[in-house]
C-alpha cells in the first residue's frame, strides 16, 4: 500500500482511539462506517464492530450494514458505544440519528467533527462537502452549537478533544471529538 494513503488512513487514530479508547465498550456501532477502516481498526482491538452506512464502499473488508441515514437498524440499548467520526455533516437528519444512538447506546456516543469557527472554515467545508464521495449535507456547527445540541437531547459532555488544523495539512480545519454520556 502506498504510504501515502497508509498515513491518510492513520492521521487521526491517535486522536480517534488512542485518546479515548476507555469509553468504546465491548460492542459499538460505527454510523457512518465509509470505507471500514476504523471498524476494521476497533475490531483488530478486541471490540465487536457494528459498521453502518447508506452505501457500501468498504475497502476494508469489513461488511457494512445498510440502512436508511433515518432508523438504525439496531435494538434499544444493544451496544456500549454509537460512533459518528466526521460523517455529521454528510447528513441533513442529525437529530434524528443522535436520538437514534441514545436509543440503540448503553453508556457513550462519539461525535468527531469539523469545527467551523471562521468563513475559511465554512468555505474549505463547502469544498469538502462539494468534492466528496458521500452526501452532500449542510450541518457544519461551531463547537457552541454543538454543545448546545447535546444539551438540547440531554447528553453530557465527558470529554471533548480539540484536533488542531495542522493536524491534516490537506485539510486545515479545526475539528473536535466530543465524548458524551447517554442517559
């Protein structure tokens, strides 16, 4: 595999699990799974992986379940951990599918997101949204709206990770991982 695509793949794992890794649980459902990659990653660490999308574009091997972008496929509290690793803002159904994880979640949801906090921000998240494989949704928040979000559906903040925009010179944007409490 070309290294290139290897340290694209890899950039945020420290960031997605390392920093984190105590709230994943045994069993997590991985919204917005895209290519499989880090559900294959999770697997590799001892956790059962649910990977969930509206479209399979597995390049991992990892068989993705599909659903409608609406109603998880998944019974009421039947995993530890709903993640949604920077797919929010391919969606228009945020709220619903953040209610959708309090449902199917026993202790913790995992949002990594792109912060906009500036007109580049928005402008470099509209190109992204624009050249993107996936879906062309408009939900990029500030941190504040955000918190304000899971504030409204009654999740607390456990622990939020501020990523720098230097982390992905590519894409230099601001992103936040914010590790909520369900219930």
């Amino acid at each position: 595999m070309c290294k290139l695509f290897k340290i694209r793949r890899d950039f945020l794992r420290s960031y997605k699990y390392d920093s984190i890794k105590q709230f994943y649980g045994n069993v997590c459902a991985d919204i917005g799974a895209g290519t499989g990659w880090f559900s294959d990653y999770l697997d590799r660490n001892g956790h059962k992986t649910i990977p969930l999308d509206v479209v399979d574009q597995s390049e991992s091997g990892v068989n993705i379940k599909l659903f409608d972008g609406r109603k998880i496929p998944l019974l009421s509290k039947s995993v530890d951990t709903s993640l949604f690793l920077f797919v929010l803002h391919h969606t228009n159904s945020q709220i619903q599918l953040l209610r959708e994880a309090i449902r199917i979640s026993r202790n913790h949801i995992v949002i990594g997101e792109d912060i906009v906090e500036s007109k580049l921000d928005a402008l470099l998240g509209n190109i992204h949204l624009n050249t993107s494989p996936w879906a062309k949704g408009d939900s990029f928040r500030s941190e504040i709206g955000w918190l304000r979000l899971f504030r409204k559906l009654k999740l607390k903040v456990v622990k939020t990770i501020r990523i720098p925009c230097d982390a992905y010179p590519v894409y230099p944007v601001t992103r936040c991982i914010f590790v909520l409490k369900v219930g």
